[in-house]
C-alpha cells in the first residue's frame, strides 16, 4: 500500500480551504452597503455620536444611519458611517475597557483612513454563500451581535452566525425634478410675484376653490398639467411676505365659514397634495411646511380669537 505523507494532507486542506474563504481586497472601494447579521436578519447601525456604542435595528434601506462604506487603510480597512458629516463616523473596537462595556464596538468621529489599532479591520470572505467576517485588526476576534443585542469583537467559530454578515449594495434611486417644480435660484420676491393686495392676481376660474390670499412675494398662484390632471401650484420662499414680515409667507384659498356650532359640529376639505419642495432650515427642529388648516373663532375664556383647530 502506498503511503500518504502528512504534507500532501496539509496541501489539500489548505487548497480546499482556499476555495471558500479569501481576506482583503474582496470589496469595491467607495461604494455603501448594508450590514446584515446572518443570524439575527437585523442591520448595524450607527450611534451618531463619539464613543457611543452602536446598534443593531430593522430601518428601512433608506435610513442613512444603516448605511456604511469600506475605506482602504494600509492592508486593512476602516468601516465608515455614512451618516457622519464631513467623512467622520469610523467604527472602534475597545478592549476590556470600552466606554459601553468590554469589547463592544463604538462609534467616532474620526475619518478615514485611519492606521489606528482599534479601527482597522481584516475582512474575510466566504465564497461558498457569499458572507462576510470582520476581524478586529489582527487579534482573532470578529464582529458579533451578541444575544443581549450588543455588538461586540469576540473569539468565535465560523460556523457562529452571529458573527457572519451579508453585505448589502445600497443602490440611491435617482430623484426626478418634476416638470412644473421650480428650480430657479433663491430669490425673495420675483417681478411676477409682487402682487399688489393680497387678492389680486388670481387666475380665471382657478381649479382649486376659494378666494385667495396671497402673501408671498415670491410667485402668484399659477396651474400646470401633469400626467392628465391640473394641479394648483403655491410657491412661496422665506421672509418673503410683503404685507407683514412679521408674520410666515403663505398663499391661502379661504373657503366660507360654517355655521354650525354647539358639539358635534365640524368642517371637513378634502384635496390631494403634490410636495415638490419643503423648507429646510440651518437646523433641525424648524424644517418642513404645513399645507392646509382649519381655523376658528373664540370668544371669551382666553386663547387665540383666531385659532388653527387643523393643521
């Protein structure tokens, strides 16, 4: 009988092994995915903040904050959170002392490429079913979700879904600019906008009813046909009202008042809106705009003579 050295075997394995996982340069550069854990179907998610641990959830695909990106750093790669502003957000691996317990991966605001020990990973790729697993540097631990919903580095097999991940393309769709939406640059009050009383310049026989109040400077009421249907068009911009700066700019259709009263009573508009554009601020407590509302009258008691009891 033939004898089988024990170098030949150490071949074989070693070329079998080979067929089912590769490290490094096995990822696109520049380009986000989605972390998926194969275990638990849940997404890595960013923190937000420095030092802050970071989670595990099931948002949509289009939340920022399930979004991240794979920067070269040396032979390893830093894993970049694409909701941080300015390139910062890479992901750090503590040891026994980390700020949300021993080994749990926290974010920063450091940006990439970073060569630091704690923020360089080794990816390794099984070909076999298309997963992934991302060692902490060199130190033989891998990111894992752990069963009390953290997400740590640790020691562990393979065959542990909970440190495998499926790594998925987050492909943007693509925003169209609708055929009537206004592109220009940002101006306060336009020539065909500075209407000379807050009623003036209406169209003939509007498609939206009601009487108009106009106090934008910035453009009067206008139409326009999209797909086979006629849409009332209000454009306004901010610190734009010439009748009262003190007050928001708007372009209102007032409808008459109902009589009824007494409890029970109520007003009822119907209508389907088309948001092309919203305000956006320097901030993030003041963005957006409201569209429609009800309003009242009061007397007596306190409170606004003029409430919104519908916005």
């Amino acid at each position: 009988m033939k004898k089988i050295t024990f170098k030949p075997i150490l071949l074989l394995v070693f070329i079998l092994c080979s067929f089912c996982i590769t490290a490094q340069s096995v990822l696109p550069n520049n380009e986000t995915f989605r972390l998926r854990n194969v275990a638990t179907g849940q997404f890595l998610t960013t923190a937000g903040g420095s030092t802050q641990p970071v989670t595990m959830t099931n948002l949509a695909e289009d939340d920022i904050s399930t979004h991240w990106t794979f920067v070269v750093s040396g032979a390893y790669y830093n894993i970049d959170s694409k909701i941080e502003t300015g390139g910062t957000g890479i992901l750090r691996v503590p040891g026994t002392g980390g700020t949300g317990g021993p080994y749990v991966v926290v974010s920063t605001t450091k940006a990439p490429p970073a060569a630091d020990t704690d923020k360089v990973w080794t990816i390794q790729h099984n070909q076999t079913d298309d997963t992934y697993r991302f060692q902490s540097g060199t130190s033989g631990r891998f990111m894992y979700h752990d069963a009390n919903g953290t997400l740590t580095h640790v020691v562990v097999s393979e065959t542990d879904d909970r440190s495998n991940w499926e790594l998925i393309p987050f492909i943007e769709t693509p925003v169209e600019t609708a055929p009537d939406e206004d592109t220009g640059s940002y101006t306060t009050c336009n020539a065909d906008g500075a209407n000379a009383t807050r009623t003036s310049y209406d169209l003939p026989n509007p498609v939206n009813v009601g009487t108009i109040d106009d106090r934008s400077c910035y453009a009067n009421y206008k139409e326009s046909n999209v797909n086979g249907k006629t849409w009332g068009i209000y454009n306004i911009t901010h610190n734009s009202n010439k009748f009262d700066a003190t007050l928001q700019p708007r372009i209102e259709r007032a409808l008459s008042p109902s009589n009824k009263t007494g409890i029970g009573s109520f007003a009822k508009f119907t209508g389907v809106f088309r948001i092309l554009e919203t305000g956006d601020t320097s901030g993030t407590n003041s963005d957006g705009s409201y569209i429609a509302q009800a309003k009242g009258k009061h007397t007596g008691g306190g409170g606004s003579p003029d409430p919104a009891i519908c916005l």
